[in-house]
C-alpha cells in the first residue's frame, strides 16, 4: 500500500491533491503537511503535520513515522511575501532551497519510490 506525504498542502494545489488522492488511497494513507494548519477539509479528512521544509530532522521523523513510500514536494513561498520578508531571497532561490533540503531525508529511506517536484 502507497504511503503518500504532500508538503505543501495548504495552497489551492495541494488541497485539491489531498483530497483526490485520500479518495483514491484512503484518507490514514495520505499525510498533509504544511509550514500552517491547511483547511478545515482536509485538516478532518485525515492525517496533518506542521512541518517546515527547511527543517531536515523533523522530515526525517515524518518520513519514518508514516512509512512514507511516495512525497509530492508542492512547498513554495509566494513571491510578494516571501521576497518582502527576506531582502535578497527571490521565490526561485527559496523553492530550490526547498527542494534540495528534502534530498537528504529521502535518501536514507529506501521505502521511498518517488518524489515529485
């Protein structure tokens, strides 16, 4: 059985995701994630972690925790506010910031079949 974990799944995407994939694998089988709590579906249809990106031991223990077998990477920072935050950080450089920071924790996790940017 797929163990699927969306980081990322508070925005229109990844809510949508949630919720199809819930569907199709069952809602114990497809872990939210979001740096924020996401909406009220999909924070009651299912399994939820916080979890910032960034922070490699905490995804690691994610990973681990729910046997995670496929992860669909859809964490990004909308530009206005991520650039208004943090001069010098442009919405290109945070999302590959993002997206190499998850490499480690899936490299040890041989259960791991797929990962989708």
């Amino acid at each position: 059985m797929e163990r699927i974990l969306i980081i990322g799944s508070s925005g229109q995407i990844g809510t949508e995701l949630v919720m199809e994939l819930r569907k199709m694998y069952g809602d114990d089988n497809v872990i939210a994630s979001d740096i924020r709590p996401s909406s009220d579906k999909v924070m009651n249809s299912g399994p939820f972690e916080e979890l910032d990106i960034l922070d490699e031991q905490l995804l690691r223990k994610i990973v681990k925790k729910y046997q995670i077998t496929q992860v669909y990477l859809l964490a990004a920072l909308l530009s206005a506010t991520s650039e208004s935050k943090t001069p010098g950080l442009t919405n290109e450089t945070a999302n590959d910031l993002a997206s190499l920071a998850t490499i480690p924790a899936f490299s040890k996790h041989s259960c791991i079949s797929g990962v989708i940017f």
